[in-house]
C-alpha cells in the first residue's frame, strides 16, 4: 500500500543528552531504518593491543546495592 507523508516540522531547540553508536535520533517519519556498521583500522595496525593492566583496585564513589 503507497503511503505518501507531507508533513512540516519546525524545531527550536533540541537537546539531546547522549548518542551512542546504536543509538537513533528520528525526527519526522521514515519507511525503514537499515542498520550499518563498519569497522576501519585507519592506524595500519597488524597485531591485537596488549593486554591492559590493572593499576589499582577502583572503588565506586556511590555505594553500589548488593
């Protein structure tokens, strides 16, 4: 079934608190939304990173519930 939307949006201010890398921000109306991920290596690396170290034992500043 065709369904052609027209539809004017006026925003005058948006405040996004957080996008991450699966996040969506729609604004308006869409048919479909396709997922795409792509992975670059722009240094040219050849080998995985080191294993990272632990330096100190990291304490939470609010205490977390059991």
């Amino acid at each position: 079934m065709p369904l052609t939307v027209h539809q004017t949006i006026s925003i005058y201010m948006i405040k996004v608190g957080a996008i991450t890398n699966s996040s969506v921000l729609q604004i308006g109306s869409t048919g479909s939304i396709q997922s795409q991920s792509d992975i670059y290596n722009t240094g040219g690396y050849t080998e995985p990173a080191p294993t990272a170290e632990v330096i100190q034992e990291a304490v939470p500043l609010v205490p977390l519930a059991p």
